[in-house]
C-alpha cells in the first residue's frame, strides 16, 4: 500500500514536472525545478528573460493551479561584495541606497531605499537586466527612519540558517504536493481555546488528509495552566501530525504558546504575513523579559523564539496558497493591527470554504484600511465577539478624535502635560498618526510628543511594510518625502537618563509610553511623575482591566502605591484629571460585527462565534440568527464541529 502511494505521489509530481517543461520555452534557459515550500521554483540562467515575459509564468500557474517562483541559479550569483557594487552603480543617487540583505535560499536581494519611487518606471533601473548582471533578483523596500532591531535580527538567523531553511523548504513542498491519500470530503473544528472567552485563541482544523492548527495563543491572567494554555491535551496528537500552523496577527492572545511548540518539537510550517513575523517576535521576546522581570520562570527561550524564524513562510494578502493537498489558503487584511489577517480556507475541490476573522476592524482608520469582505465563497464564518453585545456600540472615529483633540488642547494651553499609558504595538501607532495629522493641520496645539518603550521598534516595523497600511499612508510613504512616522513632533526616549526633558516643569507635552494598563514599564515614572499636579491629564485609550492600576486610577483612586526605589513603597496621589476614550479600538463594534456578516450573508450556511466573554458571544450569534436567519453557534472551549 505504501509503495503504491509512493508510486502514486512521484506519478503526480512527474506530471507537474513534465506540464513546466513542456510550457518553458528554451529560451528560459531553466536548469532545475523545485519545491519551495508552498511554491514551484524554476531555477533559471536567465532571469530577464521570464522576469520580462512574465506572461509565461501566469499561463503555467493557470494550467497547474500551484504558485510558481523565478529563482536563479546559484552558478551564475555573483559574490555579495560585487552585487552591492552594480546596485550601487545602477540606483540614482537621490534614492539614497540604505541597507541590503541577501537571502541565499532563495536568491532574493532586499535593497532598502528612501526614495522608492524614484525607481518606478524609471528606464534607467531595470530591475529584470540588473538581475540577469548579478545573478540575484532584487526586491525594492522603504528604508526606515529608525533601522528595526528585530527585522534585522530575523534576517541574521535567516542568513545562518539559509542551507538549513532550503532542505525544509523542500521537505515541506514534497508534503504538500503529495497526493491525496483519501477520497471522502469531511471537514471538522476542534476548540482548544478562546471559544467563550478571550485568550489563549486556538482550534484544529481536520480533514482526513490533514490537521492544521489555527492560532496558538495564552491568557496571561489565567490562574490554571488548565485554563491558560490552548488544550492541546484533549486534541489527542502528536505534534508530528500537524501538517502546518496558521498565525493570524502577532498579540500573545494567538502567538503566546507557539514558541511551546517548537521548544517541544514542532518542525513543521508556520504561516503569517509578513509583518506579522517580527511583530510576533517583539512580542513574543518582551513575554520572557516581562516574565523574568515579575519573578516568574518564562514559558520558553529566546532559541525558541528564534526557531519560529526559520520555520515561517510569509504570504502576502491576496495570495491563493496550497498548505496542504486538500487545503489552499488565502490571507485577507483583518484591519486590527499591522499584518494581522482573515484566514480563508478553501478546502478540498470547492467542498467547503471556511472563514476565521480573527481579530477583526470592520471600520477604516488613519493606520489601516477597513477588513476585507469580499470572499469569493464561504460556507462557515468563524467571527470574533469581543464587543459582540447589542450595548457595545463604539463612538465614530470623527467622534473619538475631536473628544482627544479636545482632551489634549485644554491641558496643553494651561501649561499641562498628557500622559497616554498605551500598548506598544498598534494604539500607539494610531494616536501618533492621530497627533501628527491634527497638528499638521492647525486643530491640535503644537507641542513636543515623547515615546517610550517598545513604541519606537514597533513603529520601525510599521514603517517597514507601508503596503500593509491605509491606502492614503502608503501612498505618503512610498511616493513623498511627507513620512508621519518621521514627525518631527516625535522623539524618542531611548534611555531614562532623557527623561528629564519631558518632566521638566512648565513644559507642556503629549507622553505616549508603554504599558497600556499602567502595570509596569517606563510609563510608571512619568505617571508619580505627572499624576500629583492638577494641570496634568491622562488618557486611557485602550481597556482597562479590572484590578489594574489603571483601572483603579480611573475609577477614581486619590493615592496608589507604587514600587519606588530600593524596593520601597511609594504613595502617589492623583490630583490630575483623567478620561476613557473609546473608539481607538482596533476590534469591531456590534454593529460593525453585523455589518460585516451583512455582506457574507447570501452564501452563508453557517456562523460560528468566539473570542468574547460567553455573554457577548451568545448576544451575537443570537442576533445573527434572528437578523440574518443563519445558522449561528457559540462553541466552548473543547468541542468538536462538524463543518462538512
């Protein structure tokens, strides 16, 4: 039986094989062709010549329904030295050429620029001859204001393990373009967490021919492992038998536990968007530092951190990926936070199309555009609840930003300072956008705006993958010298020792500093800092859970303690004003939630709730049901779903 399957999957690669070498021209010049993963790789000595006709290419992906890649072949690379010589010599000087990273698996060279569009449709870069000059096919980026430390970590242990990542680039195409062992079509879900509740998002999705685990999150504030951790236990298997590992976008809620996996042995595929892989990574690398910090012993290393790297496979939005022989998927913008994605699963031939938004934005703002909607087909929505209550109706975003210009102008024309306790990764970047915007514009009173925290790496991160941002950012980033992320309002505290600048007396200033909930990090010292004068405010843009300082302060506290120096208790009293500004959120209200299963609604055959407090997700699933007369479910934690 198994010499026949064997049989059976070279019969099919062969054939595959032999359709691409039929359809290449000679002229191609294609010396090897490969598995990449979830891709076809056609080597080639001469990259212009199908980098120019790239008509060939599309006719082939159409006829064999897989993702194909143009690589050279490693005879005819030159040397990096000599490469960066011929970039340098080809890219006008006014681009400013920044960085480049050769990837040697794949025969990519990222080329960091601070002037892209310099280089569009310029006669003079032409990036099809450069390639066929230097043997590497080149890949224009934005350079950065603030180089990113994490990217550029992840391209280091890219570059050590390149020959590494190439043979499990290989061992993972040859799993995926198998052949199908079974014939009958069923599709199941397996609730491992985040279903009536929020945290430690995870579920398996099972067809007879694969098992793909979808999210790996924690609930930090869990008090059992028991109730923290995704119940892999009561799954029943073995980390082998996963054939790949979906991350929707990078907060710990989903990407928590995944370093777990690969400390215990997971060897297989993880797919994310791009940017989702060094913002998992910051994230994921903080959670040992925060945990250390507090005493605890973490849950993994910084090697397994690192593991996660060399097992990634970014795909971009938009992008039909094979991820299994029964499964393609396709990632689509979820607007929540940068990278983060709705993962459509297209399984078996148009059997079944099953939808996880993930944490979603169905509402545009300043950083991202609204989530996308239009899915060619979808059977089951997976749809998350977090504001899945008829109450939970958010102010509009006109709303929300005239009430913190507002906010903002009257403590900064009485001389005051504002403190705004933010998370690093995502608010922070929005109310930056915010700020620039409005004071830019002459509607919010100018003024000094200090960061602190991880703000600065993740807003590098931001910066470096404009394509995934709101169309009117983008389009400042890539085609003017007009960067919001390179205010000039904006400076960043790098060290305690700059703090005295921003807590200088009768300096008015906006401070954004990490954490959101005023529960360690840089933001406490300004807090004992700003909270005892009356002329100060703060803003709470994000949710505040209850026991939290910030929570505690804006319930209206006059004196908390604090941790001062030498391990000392310290009193602070809270003289200072304070408001709770909803709308920054980065989940969908309920009406939002509505108004996007609204625009599913005609192919849909049934609704699937989670990521909500047990309350909020029956209130949805219950008005799906009776607005829309679909089907609609909230599962638990632990059930099983028989989806086809």
């Amino acid at each position: 039986m198994q010499k026949r399957q064997q049989e059976k999957d070279s019969s099919t690669a062969q054939s595959v094989m032999a359709t691409i070498l039929q359809s290449i021209p000679k002229e191609a010049q294609v010396s090897k062709i490969d598995y990449e993963g979830p891709r076809i790789a056609l080597y080639t000595k001469s990259p212009s010549f199908l980098m120019e006709n790239n008509q060939i290419v599309s006719d082939l992906v159409n006829v064999i329904k897989k993702r194909i890649v143009v690589r050279t072949e490693e005879s005819i690379r030159k040397n990096e030295e000599d490469a960066r010589k011929v970039i340098a010599e080809a890219l006008p000087k006014e681009a400013e050429l920044g960085g480049t990273f050769f990837d040697t698996a794949t025969g990519e060279v990222s080329v960091e620029v601070k002037r892209p569009w310099l280089l569009q449709n310029n006669p003079e870069f032409n990036s099809a001859k450069l390639a066929e000059q230097m043997g590497w096919r080149i890949r224009v980026r934005k350079a950065t204001t603030i180089q990113s430390s994490t990217i550029q970590q992840i391209n280091y242990n890219l570059k050590l393990t390149s020959s590494e990542r190439a043979k499990h680039l290989k061992q993972i195409g040859e799993s995926i373009f198998r052949s199908r062992l079974a014939q009958r079509s069923e599709v199941s879900l397996m609730t491992l967490g985040g279903f009536g509740q929020v945290g430690r998002s995870s579920m398996i999705l099972t067809t007879p021919e694969s098992k793909i685990l979808i999210d790996c999150g924690v609930n930090p504030g869990a008090r059992t492992p028991a109730e923290a951790f995704p119940r892999l236990d009561w799954a029943n298997i073995t980390l082998d038998e996963l054939d790949a590992i979906v991350i929707g976008h990078a907060h710990l809620d989903h990407t928590g536990f995944l370093p777990v996996l690969c400390k215990y042995g997971y060897k297989g595929p993880i797919y994310c968007t791009e940017p989702t892989l060094p913002m998992m990574n910051l994230i994921q690398l903080d959670a040992i530092r925060v945990a250390s910090a507090q005493g605890r012993a973490p849950l993994y290393a910084e090697r397994d951190v690192k593991q996660i790297m060399r097992q990634t496979i970014t795909i971009p939005y938009g992008t039909v990926t094979d991820i299994a022989p029964d499964i393609k998927l396709v990632f689509s913008n979820a607007g929540h936070i940068l990278g983060s994605a709705t993962c459509h699963f297209h399984i078996g031939n148009g059997d079944h199309n099953f939808v996880y938004t993930g944490d979603i934005k169905f509402g545009k703002s300043i950083l991202f555009d609204s989530a996308s909607w239009n899915y060619p087909r979808v059977e089951t929505l997976l749809i998350e609840s977090t504001y899945g209550a008829r109450e939970d109706i958010q102010p509009t975003r006109q709303e929300v930003e005239s009430a913190f210009i507002n906010a903002v102008n009257n403590t900064l024309v009485d001389g005051g300072k504002v403190l705004i306790p933010i998370p690093a990764v995502g608010r922070a970047q929005e109310i930056l956008m915010v700020i620039d915007h409005y004071m830019k514009a002459g509607q919010m009173v100018e003024a000094p705006v200090f960061t602190e925290g991880m703000i600065s790496e993740a807003t590098a991160i931001h910066e470096a993958y404009p394509e995934y941002l709101a169309r009117e950012l983008r389009q400042k980033i890539l085609e003017t010298d007009d960067n919001p992320f390179d205010s000039e309002y904006f400076t960043n505290i790098e060290h305690s020792d700059a703090r005295e600048e921003p807590l200088r007396d009768n300096t008015p200033c906006i401070i954004l500093a990490t954490s959101g909930m005023l529960e360690g990090g840089p933001v406490l010292e300004y807090f004992r800092n700003i909270a005892p004068s009356n002329k100060n405010k703060i803003i709470f843009v994000s949710y505040q859970v209850n026991g939290t300082l910030g929570r505690r302060v804006l319930d209206g506290s006059k004196q908390v303690s604090l941790m001062g120096k030498e391990g000392k208790v310290e009193v602070v009293n809270v003289n200072c004003s304070m408001i709770k500004l909803d709308g920054f959120s980065g989940h969908s209200d309920f009406n939002q939630l509505m108004s996007f299963v609204h625009k599913l609604r005609p192919k849909l055959r049934r609704v699937l709730v989670n990521h909500g407090e047990r309350r909020k997700c029956e209130s949805l699933a219950m008005n799906i049901r009776r607005q829309f007369r679909v089907p609609a479910h909230y599962p638990q934690v632990q059930e099983a779903i028989r989806l086809f």
